[in-house]
C-alpha cells in the first residue's frame, strides 16, 4: 500500500467514524434544540476539516528530501508517490477523489459568481418600509422571495412583489433576515460547504450541510415568533404564500423562503417550539463529539512492510542467479557451500581445501597423473 493510498484510506475511516456518530447522536437530541443541534454540527465540521491532515502526519520537512520539500511518514512526496509504487487503481481512486473535489469547488465558486452578479444588477429598494440600521436593501426580479445575502457587507434582497406587504408582513421578514446575519449563518455556511469539498463521496456530508440549513431556518423561525408579535398561524400562511412563487432562491444566501423541508419547518412550528438549550444537554453532547473527535483521531490503518531491498532488487538477484548449472559452476572458481562442508575422502593428500581457491597447475598435474580419480 503506498503512504498516499494509505493516508486517503485513514483520512476516510475517520470521517466515516466521526459522520456515524454524529448521526447516531443527531436522532437522540430534541428537536425543540436547534441551537444546540447547529453548533454540534459547526464541531464536526471542524473535525471533519482537520482530519485529512491529522491522518497522515503530513509535515513539511526543510531537510533530508530537499529544501522545503513535502514529508509523508519520513519519505519525500516524491519518493513516496513516484517510482512504480501507483497500481492502476491506487491512481485511479487518488485522480477519483482530487477530480471530484475539484469539480464540487469549482460548482460552488460559479454559484458564488453567479451571486454577485445577481447583486450588482440588483436595483435600490424604492417601496414604503425601510430598515433600521446599516442594512442596506435591493430590489431583484430574479427572486421569489427575500434573503441576505453578501460577504463583509450583507445585503437584503426583496422581490418585485414586496410592495404588496403588509406592516405585520415587513417585520417578520426583518426580524428573520436580521436573525441570519446574527448567527452568523453566510459566514459559517462555508463550513459545511468545505466538508463537501473534502468529502464529496461520503453521503452523510450532503446531510450534514443540509441538516446545518435546517437548523439555522429553525433559529429564525423561533425569533420571528418570539418577536415579531405575530402568532405561529400568520407567520406559517406568509411562508406558503412566499413559496409559491418559481424562482429559487440564490446559492450561498439566507432566506426565508426556502422551499427545501418547508413541511418540516412547518411541523416544528407548530408541535416543538424552540426551547432554550439545557447546560446538562449540552454537556452531554459535547462530552460525546469530544470522545468521537479523539477516537477518530487516534484511529490507524496498518501496513505490511515490502521486503529488505525492494521487488527490484529480489527480482535482479533472481534473474542473476537464472544462470545454468554448468556455466555458473565453470565460471566460478570457488567450490559451493556442500562441497566445503562434506570434502572428499583423499582431501589430506588434495592441497585445495573447503574455501579455498583450486589452482591450476596442480590440478593439471593430478589429471595427469590419475586419470581416473577414485569416487
């Protein structure tokens, strides 16, 4: 196995490891906790980012395979991807996961082009409400519904058909935009993004980033119904007449109109409202994600070592011991390990003894003299 077959295979075994008890403590915690369900989402992807370096003890190494060359387990990266030591597959499944992760970036990159595009052709809100504070607000009619969106300067977007809102309607939008931008949520979003970029193959990834969105719209959810001063019944009709509209909501934006699992806000809405976080709770759960990070951490694939001296080297001492019998035996002048132990039985009156090199002259003068030797 060579190290960068061997640093994917720990690099997946403790994402899988690190998911799969996320997952398991996912279906134990309340739903009526969503603060506490996101920030042990935010855990595990820190987790899941600083796994693929924690696998393989990659370090840089200033001295031995070069100045500022790359080291994996005490070989230079050269060393340990090149010289035959890539089967077909091992390239293959190390092309497989770098050609998939390029491409997840470079789909959210576009999306990320594609949002500022969409902001720069937006145009200045001209309808009755404003907002109070720095927030500035656009008009699109490339949208359906409102949303934040932006990176060190968030902006709120509103469709064409804003202007039809009520009072009631106005601030139940701001309060839920609002909440996105104190969670923080554009920021943090890239978080779950970056996850999928390392791990695009892994199922559970999609869920976690998909879980991470949910969790957010049911903190914003909670805050218009504490304080906006409408009911759970108003704010439920207002969010399935947003959603009736066709266009989507920009990628790497933060509204309320978001048609993924509306049946599901819905239902929390009106069964499990937010309740605040319990310390024993949480607890409990970092207690468990800690537990999960350091057993993911110390987690380990074991390689069989290749023999003394390579494949190589086994093989051209092969290929030079593939000589015949008679030509090996008349090229070397010096008697095999069976002869040198077992010696005939005139050895006393035979000057060549075992370790001995024979010479010659003296062999040519026994010939001469006893031509056939006794056995």
């Amino acid at each position: 196995m060579t190290p960068f077959v061997e640093w994917q295979l720990q690099a997946g075994l403790r994402a899988t490891l690190l998911l799969g008890g996320l997952f398991v403590i996912w279906r134990l915690l309340p739903t009526a906790q969503p603060a506490l369900r996101r920030w042990i989402l935010l855990a595990a992807c820190a987790g899941l980012i600083a796994t693929p370096w924690t696998a393989g003890w990659w370090h840089w190494n200033g001295g031995g395979g070069g100045a500022g060359s790359v080291a994996f387990q005490g070989k230079s990266l050269s060393a340990a991807t090149g010289g035959g030591g890539f089967f077909p597959w091992t390239a293959a499944l190390a092309g497989l996961w770098i050609a998939g992760s390029f491409l997840v970036c470079l789909r959210i990159g576009l999306e990320s082009w594609a949002l500022h595009r969409l902001i720069r052709r937006a145009r200045p809100w001209t309808g009755p409400w404003k907002a109070d504070g720095p927030l500035a607000i656009l008009q699109s009619s490339a949208i359906s519904g409102p949303c934040v969106a932006g990176g060190r300067r968030p902006v709120l977007l509103l469709p064409d058909s804003a202007h039809a809102w009520t009072p009631a309607q106005w601030r139940m939008v701001l309060t839920h935009e609002r909440q996105h931008l104190h969670q923080r949520d554009l920021l943090l979003a890239w978080l779950p993004r970056l996850v999928l970029c390392l791990y695009w193959w892994h199922p559970l990834t999609h869920w976690l980033r998909r879980q991470f969105h949910a969790e957010s719209e049911a903190l914003c959810d909670g805050a218009v119904i504490a304080r906006s001063g409408q009911g759970a019944r108003e704010y439920i009709e207002f969010l399935m007449a947003l959603n009736t509209g066709r266009l989507p909501l920009p990628a790497h934006s933060a509204g309320m109109a978001m048609k993924s699992r509306l049946g599901q806000r819905i239902e929390r809405l009106l069964l499990t409202p937010p309740r605040p976080v319990r310390w024993w709770t949480a607890a409990a759960a970092v207690s468990i994600i800690t537990t999960l990070a350091l057993t993911s951490l110390s987690l380990r694939t074991v390689s069989i070592p290749a023999p003394v001296g390579g494949d190589g080297a086994a093989a051209d001492r092969g290929k030079a011991g593939a000589l015949p019998r008679s030509e090996s035996s008349s090229q070397s002048p010096w008697p095999s390990q069976s002869q040198a132990q077992s010696p005939s039985r005139d050895s006393a009156s035979n000057p060549t003894v075992a370790g001995e090199p024979p010479d010659e002259e003296e062999t040519a003068q026994r010939l001469a003299a006893n031509p056939f030797p006794r056995d």
